[in-house]
C-alpha cells in the first residue's frame, strides 16, 4: 500500500513519535519532553470529512471483505507493517513509530466520536484487590504487571423507539386468621401495559476480538465526554474499527431495548405479588446509530507463575478481571463457617429442650 494510506504524528523538535496525552489534552514526546497544543496537530483534512453514515455505509461498502491482513510501510524507518484489516492505530515493531492506518478511520468508516483516555487508571488493580481477603496474602506486592495496552474499542450507540403492549399474568395473596384456622387467598389477574418509550444512546461493542460479556461489564461510560473524532485522539494507543457492522448489531440492542421496557412496565405493577409475563408485542422503530470508539485498558499480570488478565473502563476506572484464591484462607473461612454453623446448630437444639 502506498505510504500515504499511513498517517503519523513527528516531533517537530526531535523527529520522534508524538502521543495523545490525556492529562494535558496535547500532544508529547517522550523523547525530548516537548508538547504541542492538540488542536494544531491534529490533522485538520481527516477531521473535516464527514463520518460515519448508516444509510451511505450500507450502500456503499456494505459488502466489504475484512478477513486476512494488510501490509504498510512505516513512514519512519520503511519497514513493512503487516496488520488486521481493521488495525486502525498501532506501532510499527522495528522503530516504535505510532501509525494510523487511513483506511480504517476515513471515508465511510470515519466514527463519529471519540472518548478520550484518561491517565492515571491502569493502576487501578491495587484499588480492585482491596477487600478481597480471599486472595493471596502477597498478591499486590508480589503481582508483576507484564502488559498494559490501551486500546480504543469500536461501539454501535443506537437511538429508537419502542412502541407495544405487554401481557402479564399477577396474583395478590392475602392472610389472615381467626381462632380456628389460618387463610390464604389467591386472586389471579391478567394486566396488560401499552406505552412508548425512546432510548439513546444504547452501546453495542462492534468488534469480534472482544467478548460481548466484558465489554457489558465495563459499563457505563459517560457519553456527555464524547468529542468529535480526529485521529490524534489514536496516537500512542491501539485500536481497531469494527468488524460487526451496525445491521448485525441491532439485535442485540433490540434485546437490551425489550428488557429494559420490561422492567418498567413489571414496575407498574409492583402491587401485585407475583407477575409473569405471557405475551408482549414491542416494536422498535425509527433506529438511527453512531459510531464511536471507547478507551479500554488491557492489563496482563503475573503471579506464582500464572498469567491473570484484566479490563479497565479507560473513562472511568472501572475494573474487570479474575483473582486467584489463597488455598489456606478459603480452608480456614469454611472451616470457621461449618465451626459457626454447628454452634447455632447446637443453640437452636438447646433452646427447644427448654
């Protein structure tokens, strides 16, 4: 591919890769120390071009191929890159420069904003250990961290309506006594709720390499931060366009969409003792979506010779991951639970002797 397929951002002191810097909203240089104010080196020509479009997207490029990969030349050093066909930010492997593939960020691909990263959060696993006395006892201390990636997520953010009517089966159950005999009477009702509700916003991550289940759990984040996207935001990170297209994604906005009007309409009907929904007929309408890309951390730790790896909400902090237990504290905690458990067992046996 042509050199001019890759854009890149030069200290202008030293010649060395500029990054985003999140703390000072500008460009640095690890190198020399230098900064430059963001708003200058951002690359105007890409940021003026228009983004993301549901309707030219599908139909134009719809239909384009994604598998297999794709080789660059690195402005700085001419070596040859070779990356996914949705590697939209990476760094070249021999000379370290930061690149950005223009395919993947221009065009109809362009997304339509960005959230920023936040520095200062990929130390956050010491904070997310806290209070987890099952761990080992050296865990934090004795933890290496051998890989922090920072890593903008691709994500579908829907805007619709759902219109419809559900159908619930409820009971009320009343007690009551009298000197002879306790009562119980259930009374059977079919309720149905009709409404309309709009949503915004709803986020759908549109990248295979990322577990659905994850990228759930790291939210929310705080769309009111959205920017409008230009490629300097990319420097210094990695990041990937989408891979899943906004078509197949509506789905799984539709279910997020059903259950949270679910929700609110068994919240109408709280007085009930039981609901049970038997029938529904909800339809969205008017869907219209953004394309964005979200920061995410990916940290991969060592300890007792086992890789441990973790997510973090790059806007907020928010931390998902797996810890190992301490063998010994699991044993001592169930032990001293059967201990309890057989005490209480022994009080409650006493007090009905008495």
């Amino acid at each position: 591919m042509a050199e001019k397929e890759l854009l890149s951002f030069k200290c202008p002191s030293c010649g060395a890769p500029l990054t985003y810097d999140s703390d000072s909203s500008d460009f640095a240089c690890s190198y020399c120390d230098s900064h430059f104010d963001f708003e200058t080196v951002k690359n105007a020509d890409v940021n003026a071009e228009k983004p993301f479009d549901w309707g030219d997207y599908n139909k134009n490029v719809s239909t384009e191929e994604l598998e297999g990969t794709v080789s660059y030349v690195c402005q700085s050093c001419g070596a040859e890159i070779v990356a996914d066909a949705t590697t939209a930010a990476t760094r070249c492997p021999y000379c370290d420069n930061v690149v950005l593939m223009e395919p993947n960020l221009t065009g109809f691909v362009k997304p339509n904003g960005v959230i920023p990263f936040k520095k200062g959060l990929a130390d956050r696993i010491k904070a997310f250990c806290k209070g987890k006395w099952l761990l080992p006892k050296n865990f934090v201390t004795a933890n290496k961290i051998k890989e922090v990636q920072g890593v903008y997520v691709p994500f579908w953010l829907f805007d619709c309506t759902c219109d419809g009517d559900a159908t619930y089966e409820t009971t009320r159950v009343r007690h009551w006594s009298d000197s002879s005999y306790n009562y119980t009477e259930t009374s059977y009702y079919y309720a149905t709720i009709d409404g309309s509700m709009s949503f915004s916003r709803i986020p759908v991550d549109g990248s295979v390499k990322m577990d659905d289940a994850l990228m759930d759990s790291l939210e929310p984040f705080d769309y009111s931060q959205l920017v409008e996207f230009a490629p300097g935001y990319l420097s210094g990170y990695l990041a990937d366009r989408f891979d899943v297209n906004a078509e197949s994604s509506l789905p799984r906005a539709d279910a997020r969409v059903r259950q949270s009007v679910d929700q609110v309409y068994r919240g109408q009907l709280s007085e009930f003792s039981s609901v049970m929904r038997v029938a529904s007929n909800l339809k969205l309408t008017d869907p219209a979506v953004k394309y964005v890309l979200l920061p995410v951390y990916l940290i991969t730790s060592k300890y007792a010779g086992k890789n441990y790896s973790f997510a973090v909400n790059g806007q907020t902090g928010k931390v998902i991951g797996s810890l190992p237990v301490s063998k010994g504290k699991f044993w001592s905690f169930l032990l001293g639970f059967s201990a309890l458990f057989s005490a209480i067992a022994y009080l409650i046996a006493w007090w009905l002797q008495l």
